[in-house]
C-alpha cells in the first residue's frame, strides 16, 4: 500500500486527497438526498391533495337524501343508485388513475361503516385470472374496513388523505376522503377516492436510480479533482521536501529558485535563509576550528 501511495502521491498529498475526495462524495450523496425527498414530498403532497379536492367536489355534489334512501331500501337495482354510479364513473373516466370513487355510510356504533354506491365495477386487476379481496365491486351494505386507517377516520370531520403510499397484491395505492354531512353538522356518509399510485412509486424509483448512477458517475471526476487539488497544494510541500533532503545531506548552499506562485515563493525565501543561516553558521565554526 505504501508503494502505491508513493507512486501516485507526492509526500503528504494522500492526506489532502483522501478527506477532499470522500468530502465530495458525501457532499453530493447528501444534497442529492434532500432533492429527492423534496421533489417526492411535493410530488406527493399535490397528489394528495388533488385527491382531497376531488372528494370535497364530490361530496358536496351527491345528494345526501338520496343516500339515505338507498340505505333505507338497500336496492342496488334503483334509478338512484344507477344516476349516483354514473357520476362516479364520470369522475373515473376523467382521471385514469383513479381506481375507484366511493361513498360509507357511517353507523352511530364506533368502527362500523358500509358501502353505499362504488363507480367501479369487479376487474382483475393483477391479471392472475382470479377475482378477490381488493378486485370485487363494492356493493351496497358491504362492511367496509376502515378500522385502523387514520386517514379515514380523519375524514369523517374534515377532508384528508393517506399520508404515505399504500401497497398490496394488488398494487400500490394513495386514497383521499371527505365528509358528507346531514342536519347539525354531523357526518352520515364519506366519499372516498382510491388513486393508482403504482406510476407514482415507479417514478420515485426512478428518480432513486438516476440519482444513485449520478453519484457513480461523479466518482472518478471527484476523484480526478481531488488528485489535481492536493497536487497543487502539495506542490510546495514537495518543492520544501526535496530542499529539506538537500540540506540533511550537508548540501548547504542549495537554493530554491524564486519563481512560481506566491506559497511557493514563500517557500522558497523561508528555505533560503534557513539554509544561509545554517552555512553560514558553518563557516564560522570552520573559521575558528
């Protein structure tokens, strides 16, 4: 290892070049870090918020009598439920990436909620030839289970979102929700819009990839900067050094010329009058002997 260092780096210039080179990977990785978190959160913050307006519309569009009646005949066959279907499937056919917009009732028990009208229809989604779980239409008087997602639950007093990603078999998935609220201001339903965000968390991978072969990119350029830096730094230290070697080896009328940049005109000027001053003390011990 010491062969090596000596064959590429001048005395003391590994010590420059080493902390400068990983300085700027660490520096680059750590920016380029808090660019990619800063464009996710906004990718995502504006999804999730464009899923909040779209369930605020949509709720303050659905006639909540008419929920009410469908909940009280539980005829998924009516004209009523046909128009609200249709107009969640509007919302659908308007944006692509939504997967689904649907409205729950909320039961005065706690936790215990049921569809009431969904603008999606059963779909394979994953392509695996069977209809499960997550695939089927959402009909009317299914529970639904929101039991633990905070979002939701937010929902049911003001408008909301998920506030990460959420994956499964089937996907990866952002929803958003608002309330639709009766007489005294009290929550009777929820429309809830479910978002494919599975292009969402393909370009965040991306978005990782590009910026990870960035940093690879960047290391033999970091590298060949850092070698260039500690070399010009070094180069004074070098110029000393041989001087100093000339010196411990009684050439004592060895001069550096006074050229170069200023650090090493320094250089030079102090290593000139060290070595006059020392061959000069030795002419006079010489003279006295």
């Amino acid at each position: 290892m010491t062969n090596i260092h000596d064959e590429f780096f001048s005395p003391y210039q590994r010590y420059i070049f080493w902390p400068l080179w990983i300085l700027s990977i660490a520096m680059t990785i750590v920016i380029s870090g808090i660019l990619y978190w800063v464009l996710a959160t906004q990718q995502l913050n504006e999804t999730r918020e464009e899923l909040q307006n779209i369930a605020t519309k949509t709720a303050a569009f659905l006639p909540l009598s008419i929920h009410e009646k469908l909940i009280e005949s539980e005829n998924q066959k009516s004209d009523d439920y046909e128009l609200l279907q249709l107009y969640l499937q509007s919302i659908m056919a308007g944006n692509p990436k939504i997967h689904d917009v649907f409205t729950v009732r909320v039961e005065e028990r706690a936790d215990i909620y049921e569809y009431i009208v969904s603008g999606r229809d059963t779909k394979d989604i994953n392509s695996d030839n069977l209809i499960e779980g997550f695939e089927e239409k959402k009909m009317l008087g299914n529970e639904a289970n929101f039991g633990d997602n905070k979002a939701f639950k937010a929902g049911l007093e003001n408008p909301s979102s998920d506030e990460e990603i959420t994956y499964n078999g089937w996907g990866a998935w952002l929803s958003g929700y608002a309330p639709m609220k009766g007489t005294e201001n009290k929550t009777l339903a929820v429309v809830g819009v479910s978002y494919d965000a599975e292009t969402l968390s393909d370009e965040r991978q991306q978005s990782l990839l590009v910026i990870i072969y960035f940093n690879l990119i960047l290391i033999i350029p970091y590298a060949l900067m850092a070698y260039l830096i500690s070399k010009r730094v070094n180069k004074p230290y070098k110029i000393l050094s041989k001087a100093m070697n000339e010196l411990s080896h009684g050439n004592f009328d060895h001069r550096l010329p006074f050229e170069g940049k200023a650090e090493e005109k320094i250089f030079s000027e102090l290593f000139n009058n060290m070595a006059e001053m020392y061959e000069n003390e030795i002419k006079n011990r010489t003279e006295k002997e």
